[in-house]
C-alpha cells in the first residue's frame, strides 16, 4: 500500500463514521452506518467489514470487541482477510 492509498483508505473511514443521516439521532444503529459502527455487544458492530473501517480510521477498538475482532482477522472471506491484514500492517491496531 502506497501512502497515497493509504490516505484515501484512511480519509474515506473516518468519514464513514460521520456520516449519519439526519434524524437518526445517533441512536439509529438498525438504518444508519454511522450508529451501526459505535453499537454492538460482544459480537462486535453490526456492519460488514468495520474492522477495516476502524484500522482505516485509526480509530480504537472497545476491548469488548477484541474477540469480534479477531474474528475478522480469521475471516472466511479470503479478499477481506487479505485487505484487512494489508491494512493493520499499514495502520496498526488500537484498542481503547
Ligand atoms: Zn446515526
């Protein structure tokens, strides 16, 4: 990964976690993406892939979520598995 490619990755990420519509009150995690990214029990955040939006983001990783994440990191999805590797090798992991 390039560090063109790895700013685009990065700047596309943080936005998904802004991007609620509005009414959704932030509190909408079943429609809005945004509210699905910051929700979930134990198993994670209801939203294909937010491992990779939250190494892209550089964002921390509730705790709770370790074992979710882990999870992603052993994704059947051979495709996801290989971005989400390139993308910690890039990014690094935070956990908060
Ligand atoms: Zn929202």
């Amino acid at each position: 990964m390039d560090k063109n490619e790895a700013k685009q990755l990065n700047l596309i990420a943080k936005k998904l976690f802004r991007s609620h519509y509005d009414g959704c009150g932030n509190s909408d995690p079943n429609n809005c993406g945004a509210c699905a990214l910051l929700t979930g029990n134990e198993e994670g955040p209801n939203y294909a892939g937010w491992g990779r939006v939250f190494v892209e983001a550089e964002r921390p990783i509730p705790s709770k979520w370790r074992m979710a994440f882990y999870d992603e990191l052993a994704s059947e999805n051979e495709a996801y598995r290989k971005k989400l590797d390139e993308s910690v090798r890039e990014f690094g992991v935070r956990w908060i």
